[in-house]
C-alpha cells in the first residue's frame, strides 16, 4: 500500500469517519490553502467558472476548483500562462486549482484523434490544426500552468466496451502512468493516479494495485462518466473506492449530481467535479432543497416566491421565480449569472451539510432522508 508523500508542499489529513457508513472527512493541504473534504469542485474549464468573477466564487464557498489543461493548452497556451506568472494569477484566483490532464477532452475528439503508445495525436476542435499529447508534455503543461494538483494523462475507456479492449486500454494507462510520475518534476505540485478499467472490476483492482505501487499523492476513479448506467457507476465506486489507500484523497472525476455525490461519499469518495452546477444554471434548470426548478415553466410567471427558502445565496435573497424566468426567457446576461449563483452555491451547501453529517456519526441517516426528499418535484 501506498504510504509516502511524495510532493513537499502537498498533505492529506484524515480526521474523522462516519460511524455508519464509509464517508470520511478529511483535510487537503497546498501551496494556496487548506481544502475541507468532501469536497466539490465547481469547474472552471478554461480558466474560469463561467458568468462569474474569482471573487464571487469565493464567496460562494469553493476552496478549490478545476482547470482543464485541454482547453488551456489550445487557448491561450501553456506558455503564454506561465510567462503572465501561471494560471492562478492570470486568474486572480489566489486559492487550489487542481487541472485535469486532457485525456477525457482528446478523447471526446473521436475521430480528431489517434492513440498510440507514445501519446496522442488530435486536430484542434477550434481550427483543425494538428498537436501531439504525451504523458510527458502533458505534465510540462500543467507544471507551466502551476496548478496545485495535476492528474496523470490517461486514456479514457470508452462505454461499452468488451474486457480486451478495456484491458488494453488499462494497460497503456498504467504505462503512461509510470512515465508521467518519471516526468515530474515540480515539488510543489501534487500529482493523482487515474484508477480506469471500465465497468470492470477486476480491471479496477488491477489499477489500484499497480497504482498504489507506482505511488500518488492522491488516486482518482476515471471514465465512470462515460455513458454508463448509473447502476453500473455506483457499483464500480462502492466496490473500489474502499481500496484506494486510506491515506490519500480519493477523487470520483466528472461525476456530480447531488444524488451522485451524497451515494458516492457514503462509499468513501473526498473529492468531486462537474459541469452540472454551471451548465445547468445556463439551460434554466435550478437545484433547490426541495427537488429540481426549470424556471422557463409557465408556472413560474406570477411566482413571487424565492427560487429556495432554505437557501442563503444572493439570488434567493433579491429575487422572485417569476424575475429568473423573465431574465431566461428574454436571454438577459443576469439570468444565466444569478441561476449560477444559485445553482453553485446550492453545491457547496451541499458539501458542508454532508461534511456535518459524517461529523455527527449520522451519514447514512442523512443520506436516506436526501434521497427521499429528492424524489420530490417542485
């Protein structure tokens, strides 16, 4: 089992678990500040969380969020990032950043791109031109753009696929994964193994044991949000998640509906990302404590109610669901930002009522009480 730290300014405390459950609470450490987990992590994909400041985000209550090394390598450049003194002052965001390591945006390209053991080679979805990924330049990248986290280039297993092709596939990711900790090179900088395998659980455990003997400061569960059955994700989470070392965070990547994160800390997870907050917020689709709002409804024309009672955010403080809907139906730039306000700040309520929960010794009650409420509609 893994036991050694491996990156000078990078720690995990783990403080408590839950008596009735496997959730956990826990203490990452950085060079840019402290991170309570379970933690999510609104994404911030091309160097920033979109239709709102660093400022507000922060006041949101994130500790952390996500950049995709993907994107930022096409635009603006790596570069050109670390040149204007990395992405956390290109930013103004003085606080963890943690970049992804592109492999599930090349292998959204499809047919733009082609995997070899070297790496791979993809045309640009903005202009078509033609670049190479390898483990290697994908760690220089993020190491120019300074995040405080960094994720192993991997190859992201399609869903379905059949056991050969899911175990080829793990097999050049363990590979990769060997040549990306070789590539490290930034003490301060903190890098995660990527668990893959598919919905394969041997293929999982496999992973694990020849992750765990490479040795990261964290491990990730990867491709668990690829079009699988929800069944099928929160299988491979519970049966894997425990066997990651006890020492380290645990992250479920890309995986991020409240339903999603309330089961998957329950089975041990520290750390999630999605674009559901943000995206959503966008489309006019809004969480409350009491179940989903999409605000373009008629019914929401004369409603002077908050979008949420329970909630403590600006937009719930200032304004009707009738003014949210009149704002998306008439495309007005402030609807998309105040939905957002909501919909993160929603989040990462959630995340401190779970930590709560796993401090009281009552996780498993909390999460039965949730998921019954959730079945209700607004």
């Amino acid at each position: 089992m893994d036991n050694q730290n491996h990156t000078s300014d990078f720690a995990f405390e783990l403080l408590h678990r839950d008596a009735t459950s496997n959730a956990r609470l826990g203490k990452i450490v950085t060079p840019h500040g402290e991170i309570t987990t379970p933690v999510f992590m609104p994404v911030g994909t091309q160097g920033t969380v979109k239709a709102l400041t660093p400022d507000r985000v922060r006041e949101l209550g994130a500790e952390i969020i996500l950049g995709n090394t993907y994107h930022l390598y096409m635009r603006p450049g790596h570069a050109l990032i670390r040149t204007l003194g990395g992405l956390h002052r290109f930013m103004h965001w003085n606080h963890p950043i943690l970049t992804d390591s592109g492999g599930f945006q090349v292998y959204s390209l499809g047919a733009l791109r082609k995997i070899t053991e070297d790496g791979v080679a993809f045309q640009s979805h903005i202009d078509g031109s033609r670049h190479f990924i390898s483990p290697e330049s994908s760690i220089a990248i993020q190491e120019a753009l300074g995040s405080d986290i960094m994720m192993c280039f991997d190859e992201c297993t399609p869903y379905p696929a059949d056991f050969d092709y899911a175990r080829k596939s793990l097999d050049l990711t363990l590979r990769w994964a060997e040549r990306c900790k070789a590539a490290h090179q930034n003490p301060h900088q903190a890098l995660f193994g990527i668990v893959q395998g598919g919905t394969y659980q041997s293929l999982r455990e496999k992973a694990v044991e020849h992750l765990t003997d490479i040795g990261f400061d964290g491990y990730a569960l990867g491709g668990l949000s690829v079009g699988e059955p929800k069944d099928e994700m929160l299988a491979i989470t519970e049966a894997i998640t425990p066997l990651l070392p006890p020492n380290k965070p645990r992250y479920l990547m890309g995986v991020g509906t409240p339903e999603d994160l309330v089961n998957c800390v329950f089975h041990g997870v520290d750390m999630f990302d999605c674009v559901i907050p943000t995206r959503n917020a966008r489309n006019g689709m809004l969480f409350t404590n009491n179940g989903k709002v999409v605000i373009k409804h008629a019914r929401y024309r004369n409603d002077e109610t908050a979008l949420d009672d329970e909630c403590d955010c600006y937009t719930c403080r200032h304004f009707s669901r009738a003014y949210l809907r009149h704002l998306y139906i008439a495309r007005e730039i402030l609807g998309v930002i105040l939905n957002t306000i909501h919909n993160v700040r929603y989040f990462i309520r959630l995340m401190t009522k779970i930590r709560e929960a796993i401090k009281n010794d009552t996780y498993e009650l909390f999460r039965n009480n949730f998921l019954n409420t959730r079945q209700a509609t607004v």
